[in-house]
C-alpha cells in the first residue's frame, strides 16, 4: 500500500508564536523563517515516531488488490470518504459504503468487507493502483492536538535551534513514546 497526503494539514500543533516564547525570542522577525522551518521539522519529527497526522488533513491509500483487512495508517481516523477502484471494464467506480466496514482496533482504523458483501472483480490488464482509499486522519486542528505532544515538538525545536544538548531530544521522544502507533502483523 502507498500513501499519498491528497489535502495538507492546514496549520502546525505549534504556532510560530508559541516556538519563539519556548525561544525566548518574541521580537525577532529576522529569525522567523528559521523557526518556521523548525516547527515543519520538529512535526515531521514527531509524526515520524508517532505514526500519527497530528493536524487534520486528507490522504489516499493505493491498493493493488482487496485485502482481508485493510489498515489505514497515520491515525487518528476521522473518516473514510470514498473507497474508489478500477472495474473489469478499467473504468472507475465508487464502492458503495454498505460493501464495507470502518472499525478500529488498537488505535488503528481498518477498511473490511461487510457480513454478505464481497469485494467486485477488478480490471485485469492493470496490477497496480487498482483501489483508492481517500480519508482523512488527524486530531483536528491545532487546538486539539494532545498537550504532550505540542511539549515535545517544542522540545524539539529548541533541539533543533541550539544542537548542544541531545538530552532534550531524548526527553522529547519519550514524551512521544506514549502515543506511538505500533504496527500490527
């Protein structure tokens, strides 16, 4: 499965405001481009470890073929809004919702084939990218991203703006560690 990002986050869990009070620069615009690449690098950083979208945004996961149980990474889930795949014909089609299940377990959202439903044939002269699964994932905006994790992506950019003490990037990654995604076999 590939994972594409379809729609970007609209904003980062931490301003550029917030990273320059943890800098202790509040009136320091020449450094503000810095900093805002800080802030990109430290979510990266921690969505990375987490296996998580922090923010909000929409993402298409690419199938080849059906699959028993379809896990959707980078969660939390926030919906699924289409299951699209390339008919015997090559022609695409919308899966209607009652073929399918959303579910969740261990904090992972998964797609499955419904009770009585099974999974239309698809276009044979094609194997790849033959099913499209478009959903978003994310806490929401900003504001509703777990405190923890905006103290950590503060961690580490001051981290990132001062490279002396790599203490503060263990601190931050174990205050990571307790809303990291593991993957299911």
């Amino acid at each position: 499965m590939s994972l594409t990002i379809t729609t970007p986050a609209a904003d980062k869990p931490v301003s550029l405001a917030e990273a320059k009070r943890q800098l202790s620069m509040e009136d320091t615009a020449d450094a503000d481009a810095l900093i805002t690449s800080h802030i990109a690098a430290a979510t990266a950083h921690a969505e990375t470890i987490l296996g998580r979208a922090l923010v909000t945004r929409t993402y298409t996961a690419t199938l080849d073929c059906w699959l028993d149980c379809i896990w959707l990474q980078m969660p939390p889930l926030g919906v699924v809004n289409s299951v699209k795949y390339d008919d015997v014909d090559g022609v695409e089609q919308t899966l209607a919702a009652s073929v399918y299940e959303v579910g969740e377990r261990f904090g992972q959202a998964f797609v499955k084939l419904a009770p009585n439903q099974s999974w239309p044939d698809l276009d044979s002269t094609k194997s790849l990218d033959r099913i499209r699964i478009e959903y978003t994932a994310g806490y929401g905006d900003s504001s509703k991203v777990p405190d923890d994790i905006k103290h950590a992506i503060l961690l580490l950019i001051t981290y990132y703006f001062d490279e002396v003490d790599s203490s503060i990037l263990t601190t931050a990654e174990n205050m990571l560690s307790p809303y990291r995604v593991w993957e299911l076999a």
